[in-house]
C-alpha cells in the first residue's frame, strides 16, 4: 500500500510540473506579442486631448510600425489609451506580402488589423 502513495504523488507532481512549464513557456509570449508598441514617426507631432483621452496626430511622411506591419500615410491620428490610429491619405499597408492601398483607413493596434 505504501508504494502507491509515492506513485499516485509523482503522477501528480508530473502532471501539475508540466502544466506550469506550458504557463511558463506559452502566457509571457503571448503577453509580449500583444505589448508591441506602435512606433509613429512623422514630419510634425502635435498632441491634444479629446474627452480625457490623449492624442496624437502625425503629419506629413508618416509612417507607423508595428511588430512586421508598417503603414504609411500623409496623417496619422493616433488614440493612445485605445491604441487605435485613423489613418489620412494614401494610406498603404504592408504585412509581409500583403499590400493593401486607399484614401483613408483604421488600425486597430492591439488586434494589428486594418481596416
């Protein structure tokens, strides 16, 4: 009877390891995948808040990237809490080899989708 006791407790060590080795290994992946910042750069900056929120607006050769999505624009609104950009005039979105072109857009940064 004493020989199962040890048994039944390294199965469940071994199982319970296991499962904090995935959490370990999977969750700070994927926590870091969803903070990659969005970088703006631009010819001018301006900032103002609208309704308690901060926001930024880029002008002129703007250029957003995001982990490998780059957009370019003539401006850039930029909702930083939401982590949102209205994009202004021939706006192109690049992702590894989708190209997406037009006149005015929206990127949602914590999703990486535009549309």
């Amino acid at each position: 009877m004493n020989n199962c006791k040890p048994s039944k407790f390294k199965e469940w060590f071994t199982i319970h390891f296991f499962a904090l080795v995935l959490v370990v290994l999977f969750f700070p992946a994927k926590a870091a995948a969803q903070e990659d910042p969005v970088i703006v750069t631009g010819n001018e900056l301006f900032g103002r808040v609208e309704n308690g929120y901060s926001v930024r607006e880029v002008v002129g050769n703007v250029v957003l990237r995001q982990g490998n999505v780059v957009i370019t624009c003539d401006r850039a609104i930029q909702f930083l809490a939401a982590n949102n950009a209205r994009l202004i005039g021939r706006v192109v979105v690049t992702q590894d080899t989708l190209t997406i072109r037009t006149d005015e857009g929206f990127y949602y940064g914590n999703e990486r989708r535009a549309f």
